[in-house]
C-alpha cells in the first residue's frame, strides 16, 4: 500500500510539472521569439517480481517488474518558425529559418531569436536588455571579415567623401535623317576633387553623311576654362553602328582638380539610325560629399549606410549563429540563450551563406505558440493528475481496511 501511494505521489509531481510548462507556454503567447515546450514522461523500474532464472514445468518464466511510478525524462523546446508579424521598425529584425542573432554583453556571447534591436546613445545596435548584436567588419576591399565578431554601431556624424568624375557614358541615337550643318547638343554635371559640380557640353555637328563631329566644351563661366576642349570625329557604318570609337580623355586645368587630371568620355554607344535625336548622357561617376541620411538591412544581414548624395556604403553584415543540438543550450532568460557541453559550440556564419535563414527587417517573430494545443494538454494534465489523486485516496482507503483488520 505505501508503494502505491508513492506512485500516486509521482503521478502528481509529473503531471503538476506538465501543467507548469503549459502555464509557461500559454503566459508566453505573445513573447516575440519565444518557443513553446513540451514534457516528456517516463516510467520509473521498480521491484522485480519474477525472474529468468525460474521456470515452470521446464518453460522460462518472463520477467516481471512493479513499476515504482513516472518521472520527467525531459522537457524539450520547439524550435519551429514563429510567425512574422510587420512591425516597421527598420530596427526590428526577424529571423525566416533556422539560427540565432549573436548578442554580447562586453564579456560573453549569448545567443537570441528575439529581433527587437534600437540603436542606444553610443550609435551601437542592442537589444532590450542593452546586450549588443555582432557581426563581421567590411574591409577597404569590400571584403567581409570573418576572422573575428565585432559590435554593431553606425557614426551617425559619418559622411561620403565627395570623388572627381572619372568616366561619362553616353549614349542614345544620332538621327540619319539629318542634313549637313545640323546639331545635336547635350550636357552633363561633372564634379571635380571637391565634388563642386561643373557642366560639360557635347555638340555634335554632321559634317558629312555617315559622319559626324563632336565637340566637347566647358559649359561654366570660369576663367581660366576647367578644362581644354577636345574634337573628334565619328564614322557610322551603313547599319547605323559606329566603326571606331576610343574613351576621349579630357583634361583638366590642374587650377581645378588635384587627384585626376583627366576624364574619359565614352562614346561607343552611339548609334546613327533614322529617326529622332535621342542622344543623352547615361551616367557619370562622380559626385559630391554627402550626408548620413539613413541605412538599410538586407535579407543576408548586410547593413548599408544610405548618404544626400545617392552614395551607399556597406558597413558590417550581421552574424548568424547555429548550434548541433539547440535543446541543450541554457536559458538564461530575457530571450537569451548560452552554449553549453550538450548543445556544442556556435557555428558563426552569414544569413543565406552559412547558415541557412534569412533576415527580415521591419519585422519580429512571434511565439510558435498554438493555444489550442495548450489548452488541450491543460486537460491532459489536469485529467492525469486527477488519476493520481485517485490513486492516493484509493489506496489510503485500502490501507484503511488494512488497519481495521485488528478490530
């Protein structure tokens, strides 16, 4: 009768564990990155009743156990995807797939599905609990860096340094049907070391058929001219298509640029079809210094700085981390999970690249938690305790009759 009533014992300690981790699961319905868990029971050996050394009439007899009651073998999280709700925070990220941000407190990394990052005073990129996200450094190449992590921060103060313009692309058509003597004239903003903007003028004159002159000018108002005009001549084939053409180097007065004394305009896009004159300048390399005026986060974590001058540069890329066995990790709560013997060390990687997941900004992932699944095994719990609350007055009563037997 006591090893009944101690069986009872454990069934309520298991299935009050049960309805705590439920309780968790349905507290934590609207945590961002939260993952539900679950409870696993196992039946605990008890006394061998029968052995296999004994047999009747020359059969062997099974082996026979009382089983001592339950126990909680373990209690596992669910690693599904949460949904993705919008947020429109650019600060707000979510992750679409398996992995973790990597947060640091200055001493050890720890690891977060929970996206809700603000940049703070510092420029740095934390989270709610002022840890810092990491990430990997953009060398002067372009390169990442994965040598080693690095905090996430922006200088706000940070500008684009203003670049001379080296190259003018132009294209567009040059009209067949043109007579001898007409012009064709278009323009450009150029930019010199300081990023002051200058205009250069193209004038194309059609001196024969199939032929044509340019004529490339300085379109300012500055003395000495910025530059020294440069001619030349351009042969169309009988397709419309030019025959010939070089970059055209045109230099500088060394009073106005220091770095690049010359700029090549390019030309081999020019065409002689009939039609109208369609002829424009398509880009031009140069620009002028510009102002921090926002960043973006792309998919694969890469974080750009957007600058007043149309300029962008790529600032870090964010790092994702994995682990072999995500349930073996410590939770040390606030979202944040440790590395431990069981979970195995992090695999540090980039979203799209080494670890396969993306990254979602203006966006959080919401806890995988399905109230319905909850609620259900709230009854499975309550049910399963109930049993063994039976099991106890049960055997209380038995035992009851038991001590009577004297009277």
């Amino acid at each position: 009768m006591i090893s009944s009533l101690r069986t009872g014992v454990s069934g309520l300690k298991t299935h009050q564990t049960k309805m705590d981790v439920t309780g968790n699961n349905i507290a934590n319905v609207n945590t961002i990155g939260f993952k539900r868990s679950r409870t696993a029971f196992t039946d605990v050996l008890g006394q061998r009743m029968l052995g296999t050394n004994r047999s009747s009439r020359g059969a062997a007899v099974n082996t026979s156990f009382v089983g001592f009651g339950v126990q909680v073998s373990s209690i596992d999280r669910n690693w599904n995807q949460g949904a993705l709700e919008n947020t429109s925070y650019a600060t707000d990220l979510a992750l679409n797939g398996d992995g973790f941000f990597i947060v640091s407190n200055g001493e050890r990394e720890m690891l977060t599905r929970n996206g809700r990052f603000e940049f703070n005073e510092n420029g740095k990129l934390v989270n709610k609990a002022g840890l810092t996200a990491q990430g990997f450094s953009i060398d002067g190449n372009g390169n990442v860096d994965q040598s080693q992590l690095v905090d996430l921060e922006i200088n706000w103060a940070s500008s684009s340094s203003a670049s001379a313009t080296e190259e003018v692309v132009v294209g567009g058509n040059l009209s067949a049907d043109a007579e001898v003597g007409d012009q064709v004239n278009i323009s450009t903003v150029i930019y010199d070391d300081q990023g002051t903007a200058h205009t250069a003028l193209i004038t194309y004159e059609k001196t024969a058929d199939d032929t044509w002159s340019y004529d490339i000018s300085y379109g300012g108002s500055l003395t000495p001219a910025a530059f020294a005009d440069a001619t030349g001549t351009l042969d169309f084939d009988t397709d419309g298509s030019l025959i010939a053409s070089t970059p055209v180097a045109v230099t500088w007065d060394s009073e106005y640029t220091d770095s690049s004394t010359t700029f090549d305009v390019n030309i081999e896009n020019i065409t002689q079809n009939s039609g109208n004159d369609t002829a424009i300048v398509r880009s031009q390399d140069g620009y002028q210094s510009g102002k921090l005026i926002g960043y973006n986060i792309a998919p694969d974590g890469m974080m750009s700085l957007n600058y007043s001058n149309g300029e962008s540069q790529n600032l870090f890329q964010m790092a994702i981390a994995s682990v072999n066995n995500p349930n073996g990790l410590d939770n040390v709560g606030d979202g944040l999970y440790g590395t431990t013997a069981s979970s195995g060390n992090m695999i540090k990687g980039r979203a799209g690249s080494e670890v396969e997941t993306g990254i979602v900004a203006g966006a959080l992932e919401m806890s995988n938690v399905d109230l319905a699944t909850e609620f259900t095994d709230m009854i499975v719990a309550q049910r399963g305790y109930q049993a063994g609350a039976r099991v106890i007055t049960t055997s209380d009563e038995i035992l009851q009759e038991t001590v009577n037997l004297k009277r």
